[in-house]
C-alpha cells in the first residue's frame, strides 16, 4: 500500500495536471484496500507515462 501512496503523491505534485486526472488520484487515494485492480493499475500507470513519473 506504501507504494501505491508514493506512487499517487509523486503524481499529485506535478503542477500541470488536469482536473481528470486530479480526480483519479483522489479515487485511487480513497480506496481502503491494499491492491490496485487491474483496470486502476492501467490508470495509474497511464498517468505515470502521461506525466512521465516513474
């Protein structure tokens, strides 16, 4: 779960993210289990290279 949360806050400080991808941060944040489904791991991983975070 650490490594989820490093992941989504590493992403949070970039200063030019759009509202949408905000909004998938939040979610993905929220959640109250320890694993990422694979559909929320795509996403994850699509903002990782979109905002190039790695």
């Amino acid at each position: 779960m650490q490594q989820i949360s490093d992941r989504i806050n590493r992403l949070r400080e970039n200063e030019n993210l759009e509202d949408a991808a905000r909004a998938v941060l939040k979610h993905l944040g929220e959640l109250k289990r320890l694993y990422l489904t694979a559909v929320e791991e795509k996403l994850l991983n699509l903002l990782e290279s979109e905002y190039e975070i790695r």
